[in-house]
C-alpha cells in the first residue's frame, strides 16, 4: 500500500509539511478500517496521538475504530477526546457528527452513546 510506503519513509527521514502528515496518517488509518482491519486502524491511530495529541481526527477515527471492534466505552471516550480537540482542525476540516456515521449506527439507541453526544454538543 502506497500510504504504508510514504509514512515508513516519512518516519525514516520526516520532510512532510504538518498538514500533510496529519493527512497522510488520517488516510491510511482509514483505509485500514475500510478494507476490515479496524484492529491495524486503532493500533495506527494510538500512535499518532502519541505523536500529535490534540488533532482531533485521529480521536475521531479511533473511535470509529473502537466502534467497529464493538468497544462502547472506548469509542466515546475517543470521540469525546475529538470533540474537545475539534477546535484544531486543520483549515477546512470538521469533526463529523457521529450520528450520521455508519461505524456508530448501532449505538444510535443506547442512552449511554445519546447522553454523550448530548454533552459534546
């Protein structure tokens, strides 16, 4: 996979401008959780908030990733961390509402997932 390729060589010798980093990283974790591997998407993700840790994105998509793998309470503790960092988004980028996306479509009923997206409004 050519995202794989780009960020190995990225890590080896980082030349990337931030913007294109992030971008890099938000892509090739979701091609991870596009093609089913949502366990590589999470492990990916963890490490970039290691690396950059208030983007809100790579929350958003670990959450998303969480979701996937059925993890309820790690998927709304990512997503809460996303809506707190929502405010460093890159220009033109938004956090999207979680109701309108499949990885969360089965918690849409649980008061649990309803209550915290209440509270991250």
């Amino acid at each position: 996979m050519q995202y794989d390729k780009a960020l190995e060589l990225e890590k080896q010798k980082p030349s990337f401008p931030r913007t294109m980093w992030l971008v890099l990283v938000d892509q090739l974790g979701m091609s991870y959780g596009i093609s089913g591997d949502p366990a590589k998407a999470q492990r990916l993700y963890e490490w970039a908030v290691t690396q950059e840790a208030e983007y809100p994105m790579f929350y958003y998509n670990l959450a998303c990733s969480f979701a996937e793998m059925d993890k309820h309470d790690d998927a709304i503790k990512n997503l809460r961390l996303a809506f707190k960092y929502k405010g460093n988004s890159i220009p033109g980028e938004s956090v999207p509402d979680p109701r309108t996306d499949s990885s969360f479509e089965k918690y849409l009923e649980s008061p649990e997932f309803k209550a915290a997206l209440e509270q991250m409004k």
